[in-house]
C-alpha cells in the first residue's frame, strides 16, 4: 500500500512560485505513473498534470507552460513546480502515485 505525504503549499503572490513535493512509501515507485490534482472549494477535483515511469509528461491546458511536473525515484517523490501562479491555482494539491489513494494535500493560496 503506498502512502504518501503532500507539502510545500504555502501563501503566494499573483505571479509567484512554489514547489510542491510528494514523498511516496512502498516499493515498485519507480515502475508507477504518478499525478497532480487539485481541488478548490466548491468545485470538483481536477487531474492537472501527470508523469509516467518513463518521465513522459502531460498537463491539463489550465497549467501548460506554467507547471512542471518531475520526478527522483531515487527518493520516491513526485514534484511539481508551478510558476507564474493565478488567483486561480488556489486550491488543495493532491498527489496520487499508479491507483493509490490520493494524499492528505497541501494548501495553495494565491492572493495579494
């Protein structure tokens, strides 16, 4: 059973950046696909980005040329870094590594 742990989420200005981490436990990390999604209050949650075993990557058009998703399998986490933030991108950021459960999701406030 992977288990993982969201951080990184934080309070930021329109234009700004942050780098969201997940750290996964369990084995077989490196031979999963991994994902990014969000959820903002009263809308439903959203998949935003997603990196296969191979690294080969794909974004929801929302966040295309503003986030990049990664991975290191040597640590067994999955970042994802999003520049450029929009009032918009404020939400809760799960990650979600092969069909895992998502995790407990960190905060992103973008307001000025």
């Amino acid at each position: 059973q992977v288990q993982l742990v969201e951080s990184g989420g934080g309070l930021v200005q329109p234009g700004g950046s942050l780098r969201l981490s997940c750290s996964a436990s369990g084995s077989d990390f490196s031979a999963r696909g991994a994902a990014w999604w969000r959820q903002a209050p009263g809308n439903p949650r959203t998949w935003i980005s997603g990196i296969g075993n191979s690294g080969i990557t794909n974004y929801a058009n929302s966040v295309r040329g503003r986030f990049t998703i990664s991975r290191d399998n040597a640590k067994k986490t999955v970042y994802l870094q999003m520049d450029n933030l929009k009032t918009d991108d404020a939400a809760v950021y799960y990650c979600q590594v092969g069909d895992s459960q998502l995790g407990q999701g960190t905060q992103v406030t973008v307001s000025s």
